[in-house]
C-alpha cells in the first residue's frame, strides 16, 4: 500500500494584505489554467498547418468562448446532477442559490462542462461564420491535457478516492475513524484514460483529414468508455450513493448515452463521407 503524500492544496499563499487575505492560489485552480493554455497552445499549432481554415484571432476568439463555457457549465453541472444540496439546502447547509457561484468551494461536472463547450461552439460558430460541426472537429483533440491535469488537482485534494483494494498500488486514505485503507487512485485512472489516452488517440487520428463529424464521434466514445470504466472502481458521491443495483452511478447513467451517441455520429460520418471544412479543399 502507497502512502498519499498530503500535498498541500494550496500552491501559493500571499498576504494578508491591509488586513485582507491571504491571497491563495490552489493547484485546482492552477490545473484549469494548464487546460486553457494546452489547449491555446495546440490550437494554434494545428491553425498553423499548411491549408487550416483557421487564424490566431479565431483562436483567441475560440479558447475564450470555451474557457466561459467550461467553468460556467461545469459548475452549473455539477450543482443539478451531484451537489443540488448547495442550492436547495440540505441538513445544516441553507439554502443559498449564490452558492453556484463559489467555484472555489469546489464542485465541477465534467458533463456540465461538456454542455456549456458545446453552447459556446455554437455561438462562436455563428459569429464567426463557421460550420458548427467543424467547430466541434477542430475542439475534439484539444482537451485531454486539460482534463488529465484536472484529475492531477483532485488527486492533490485527495478527493474523489475509489473502492477499497489491495492492490500494491492502493493508496493508504484514512477512514472517520483514522484507519487507512487501502484505495483505487481512481482520479490517476481518469488522468491516465480521460486524459492522456484520449489526447493521444485524437491528436493522432485528426493529424489526417477525416470526415466532417468524425472526430467529435471519437471523443464521445473514447472519453464514454474511459470514464464508464473507471466508475467501476470509483465510489459514487456520498450525498447520491449508487443509483440502482449498488453499482450504477450518475456518471454511469450520464456517459452511457455519450458512447451510444458517438457510435451513432461516426456511423453516419463515414457513411456521408462529407469533407472537413478545417481544411482547405484542394482545387478540383
């Protein structure tokens, strides 16, 4: 069994300044930072590719749409399918609906996430006057450094732990009664699946054309099955417990639809067989 090192959550605290503060920076916050910068970064290399559609404003434009959609469907995700009680009050927390804004509390949906990078493409799409569906092609490499850095933060906050194991690499987590037990690091399995592999995967199967909707069909079956594998082993969230059987969980029951979904799309992507507006369509 691994000992957790207990890093502190805190990177860098600042202060008080005039009796205000400390100012304190979390590795959480700093991890969604890596993600926008990753994923700037990766934009504007494929914009840079020889025949891309694409520019460094559209870029700029892209990554700032995005980074709204993220935090504020992330947070708003998170509050409807796993931490309602903040809104509605629950035992000795009030009811408080200013409690959706206090991301720094914690509480983050990646579903949530997922939908408002989705409203945001859309809007970008039509201000920009670009086909959504590209739009969404050209995201679909772009985040898996920014989720993995993201499962990073939640192992740093030792949360979101697996089942108990005895596997010899189990981390040792304390239970109420201070007993460690032996634990899947289920948030390094979503790094390494969620983040990572699905980077790799789509990184390389975009590196060449490929049919107009066919990479986002990609990401929604790649990052379905990681995360529908990895809940397995993952302990749902104590306030909603397993949803049927003692083995279904909401992020089961909210990727399931995700893997069928993108089936479907890479199906008829082929099947259309329609070209990538990404690129420039050689003359001819």
């Amino acid at each position: 069994m691994l000992v957790y090192p207990h890093i502190n959550p805190i990177a860098i605290s600042i202060g008080p300044f005039f009796g205000v503060g400390p100012l304190q920076v979390h590795w959480y916050g700093i991890m969604y930072l890596v993600g926008f910068a990753s994923a700037w970064g990766l934009a504007r290399h494929r914009a840079a590719r020889p025949g891309s559609t694409w520019t460094g404003l559209d870029i700029d434009d892209l990554i700032f749409y995005c980074a709204i959609g993220v935090i504020l469907g992330g947070r708003l995700g998170w509050c409807i399918f796993y931490g309602n009680e903040v809104i509605y009050g629950r035992g000795t927390t009030p009811a408080d609906w200013l409690n959706v804004f206090r991301i720094w509390d914690g509480g983050m949906s990646f579903h949530g996430g997922l939908t408002g990078v989705i409203v945001a493409a859309m809007l970008f799409a039509r201000a920009k006057g670009k086909h959504v569906v590209d739009v969404f092609d050209f995201l679909a490499p772009l985040p898996g450094i920014g989720l993995m850095a993201g499962r990073l933060g939640n192992f740093i906050n030792g949360e979101l732990w697996g089942k108990p194991t005895d596997l010899p690499w189990a981390f040792g987590v304390p239970n109420a009664q201070g007993v460690l037990i032996g634990r899947h690091p289920s948030q390094l399995y979503e790094a390494a699946l969620e983040g990572l592999l699905l980077f790799l995967i789509l990184w390389f199967f975009t590196n060449k054309p490929r049919p107009r909707l066919a990479p986002s069909a990609l990401f929604m079956i790649v990052y379905g099955l990681a995360r529908f594998t990895v809940e397995w082993v993952r302990l749902p969230d104590a306030n909603l417990g397993y949803l049927y059987g003692g083995w279904l969980t909401m992020g089961m029951l909210l990727t399931m639809p995700m893997i069928l979904i993108g089936a479907g799309m890479m199906i008829y992507s082929y099947r259309r067989d329609a070209a990538s507006g990404n690129l420039v369509r050689p003359a001819g």
